[in-house]
C-alpha cells in the first residue's frame, strides 16, 4: 500500500520522469530503461537488494516464498518451514507462529539471530522457541514433495553430520539479501563492484564514476530503511549542497520487531575487547523484573546491556532484549551521536519513575569489568550466555 502510494506520487509529479521498470548500464552514464535511452550527468543508485537463494537440491522445482512474496498468500499455512536463521526468518516465524501457523526454522549458523549478542540470542531462542521451533547448525541440502503433496526439507547437523527431515504445508527462504547488480549492470557503466555484486563507494558514498551516487541496500553495507534515509542525506549534501560530509556508521541501530523484542546498537562485547582490550571496557546490566514498571508488567529475564569505554566513559553499544527494545535503544543513540558520546548525561539525567527507561538508566549505573559481568549473568541471574 505504501510503495503504491509512492508509485502514484511519483508518476504524477510534474518534474519526475517515471518509468516503474528495470534499468541498466549501457554506457558511462547512460542507462537503458523500457527500451529507451537515458543520459544523466549525476546518477543516483538505490537498487536496493533481492531475496538472496542458496543452491539448495529440488529447491527450485518446489514452489517456494521469499520476504518478497510470503505475504501476498490468500490463507494462511497450518505449517511452515523457514530456511534461515536470521532477524528476517525470526521475524516471519514470531507472525506466523502468533497467527496460528505450526513454524520450524532452520538456520545453518549455530547461533539463532548470529548478527545479536550470544546471551541476547540465546535468550530470544528459548523464549521463541516455546511457540516455534528453532533448529540451529542445521544446513539445508535439499528440498522436495512427499506422496500426500507437503513440501519436505533435508538438513544435515553441521557438528554429527546427521540427516533430518522437515515436512510443511509451505517453505520461506530467508537466507538472507543480494545484489541486484545482475539487472543493473554497473559493470557497463563503468561503476566498481565487490565479488558479491555489492556497488563500491568512497566515504563520501561516491561510486567510482565521479557524479554517481549509491546508497542503501544497494552498497550492501547496513540493510536497514532508517540507514538508506540516513545515507541519502550524505549523498544530498555531497552531490546536491556540494559539501564534504563523511558517512558516519559508528552507531548504527537495528531491531528485531518479535517476542520478545530485540534492538541493538554499537559494538558488541567481543568487538569492543578486540579494539580497546579488556582491561579498557566496562559492562553493565539490568533486567527488567529489577525496576517498578518492569515488575508490574511481570517481565523475567528481559535486560539491558551496555558497553563503554573505562575512562572517559564513551557509550561503545548497547543491546537491549524486551518490550519496547526498539524504543528504548533510542536513548542510547541519542547520546552515542553527541559529540563526546558519553554515559554521563545518563546519569545526569532525570528518569521519570516507573518507566521502562528506568531500565536503560539502570544499566549504565551497574558498570562492571566484563568477567564480572559475565558470572553476574549466569550465576546471579541464571541466564544463558550461549
């Protein structure tokens, strides 16, 4: 219904030329688009990417849905076997599961939801998997059709090398995005592209042809809407304002709109070690049972993590498991953007009592080495930490 709208705007837009099909490179800036030519002096990509579909036995003899197609099904599937472990098949198993659907996802990475922290990810795979199942380090190796018409898929258990077999009414594959370079053509246009299709940018978010832009899905760096309108301010500001504005990724958000939700910020723990060592990093912790508006809202084992660096307090990131998650990250953004980026106007700052941010607030007064951090949760709080 959006992109619709979006459609007519564009289409009835006195100084937009609008043609709602497939463009490609012909030349340095020439593209072929509906069968006629187009030349411009500034270009700008936003190709976005494409469902990506690994080269799965009988996959595609099988009729199967992507994110681009699942939700145009007119009734909805008593059972679903999702391939991939990722926020997309996470999301789509919690509605589908919530809508009454009998879900299995496999994921071939032994880590459910591999882009969040393990505890974080852990957390979420054994609350979800009280209504779904979650099969992890399971690499799906073929797909075919029982006698009674269900749709089947093999795995293979990465660590014992045991095949088991799934049957469902319907199979998603979220494994994840690729390039639409195979329909755009760079190539053509002169514009440098990684081994993945991914198109190249500078810092500036300039392609190697000097006028042409991209951004969003299409360079393939964060898949996000809320970074392509980020990113497309930098390329107005550089292409358009004629300015040297840098794109800036050191705090880029994310959410994983399930059940429990999930958001994140910043560094993990692992990459904040790695880069400041683990003497320079403190974490905190807070769960949301341990404040007033958590304990009425009788959540357990939801929680708050941040990461800073010891001395001066530099928020690093910050992950969030819980209701509101994708909320309460905000304010840790916020203050991840000034100029200093620290945990001191958190602690400055009044919290309005009982709220959910009391939780966020919490946990930046909580700050621990990360040893101590990590027998905290799993002694003290009985948390999995994998």
């Amino acid at each position: 219904r959006d992109i619709e709208m979006i459609r007519r705007g564009l289409s009835h837009a006195p100084n937009i030329d609008y043609y709602p099909h497939p463009a490609s490179f012909v030349a340095p800036y020439t593209l072929k688009v509906a069968g006629k030519y187009i030349k411009g002096d500034m270009i700008f990509l936003c190709t976005g990417s494409k469902p990506f579909i690994p080269p799965i036995k009988g996959l595609q003899r099988v009729e199967y849905h992507t994110s681009d197609t699942i939700l145009k099904i007119k009734k909805r599937p008593s059972s679903l076997i999702i391939v991939g472990g990722g926020y997309i098949a996470a999301e789509y198993g919690h509605f589908f599961s919530a809508m009454g659907t009998e879900v299995t996802i496999v994921g071939r990475n032994p880590q459910f939801l591999p882009q969040e922290e393990p505890e974080i990810s852990a957390l979420a795979k054994r609350e979800m998997g009280k209504y779904l199942k979650i099969i992890t380090n399971h690499e799906v190796v073929e797909v075919g059709k029982t006698l009674s018409g269900k749709k089947r898929v093999i795995a293979v258990d990465r660590s014992t090398g045991k095949r088991v077999s799934f049957t469902a009414d319907e199979i998603l594959v979220a494994a994840g995005r690729a390039s639409n370079s195979d329909v755009l053509k760079p190539e053509k246009g002169g514009i440098k592209t990684d081994k993945k299709g991914w198109i190249l940018v500078n810092e500036y978010l300039e392609t190697s042809m000097p006028n042409v832009w991209a951004m969003g899905d299409a360079i393939g760096v964060h898949l996000f809407k809320h970074v392509a309108n980020y990113e497309s301010e930098v390329v107005y500001y550089n292409a358009v304002l004629k300015r040297k504005v840098k794109v800036d990724y050191h705090a880029v958000p994310h959410a994983v709109f399930t059940y429990p939700e999930i958001a994140s910020v910043g560094m993990k723990e692992a990459e904040a070690i790695k880069k400041y060592g683990e003497d320079d990093v403190l974490i905190g912790i807070e769960r949301y049972q341990d404040t007033a508006k958590g304990e009425a809202m009788a959540v357990k084992d939801y929680f708050v993590k941040v990461i800073v660096k010891k001395d001066e307090l530099k928020i690093l990131g910050a992950h969030i498991i819980g209701p509101q998650a994708s909320v309460l990250i905000q304010e840790v953004i916020n203050l991840m953007y000034t100029e200093e980026g620290s945990a001191y106007p958190m602690f400055e700052a009044m919290h309005i009592h009982p709220a959910l941010s009391e939780v966020v607030e919490r946990a930046f007064g909580s700050l621990m080495p990360p040893k101590h951090y990590h027998h905290v949760l799993v002694e003290h709080y009985g948390l999995p930490e994998r």
